[in-house]
C-alpha cells in the first residue's frame, strides 16, 4: 500500500485488517483528514516531531520501538500522539 493516499489508505486498512493501528509520522494527519478520521474512527499512532529537521529516521524509530507494546494496546478508535516521554491523546498544534 505503500504510495496510497490518506484518504484511500484508512478506508483500505480496516477493510483488510481487524482493528489495526495506523503509525504514521505525520503529526498533521489527523488535523489534514478530519472528515476521513470522523468517518472511520481508525486508531492512530503519530510520532512527535523533532523540533529540527533529522537528517534520518532514528527518532522515529526509537519512539516506534520504545511504544509498540502501548501503541498495539491503544483504544480503539483513539489518536495518540508518542514521544520519547510517555504518549499523549493527540491535540492540533499550531503551524
């Protein structure tokens, strides 16, 4: 599915998955598809970006790796957004 819109792409997975979560670095997706997440009401994982631009995805990674375990246990239905520090429900921020 790699290359697949968000709007195409949240419909899809619940169609193929049962209740999966959606892990996604891209912090503005639930503020961008506010109409597809009312709709759907996928679970979702975002990752806190760094406040510089990293030149690779080691943070990332480290997030991902270090709240899997909460991530795969998350409320149905919820967006969280996780950091090095313990997760937070998920709230727009200012561009």
């Amino acid at each position: 599915m790699k290359g697949t819109l968000d709007t195409d792409l949240v419909p899809e997975l619940l169609r193929r998955f049962d209740d999966p979560v959606l892990i996604t670095a891209d912090d503005h997706m639930p503020a961008d598809h506010a109409d597809i997440i009312a709709e759907y009401h996928p679970t979702i994982a975002t990752i806190e970006p760094l406040p510089y631009d990293a030149e690779d995805d080691s943070y990332e990674r480290e997030v991902v790796h270090r709240w899997a375990h909460r991530m795969h246990e998350q409320e149905s239905g919820t967006v969280m957004r996780y950091r090095l520090k313990r997760p937070l429900p998920w709230r727009e921020r200012r561009r």
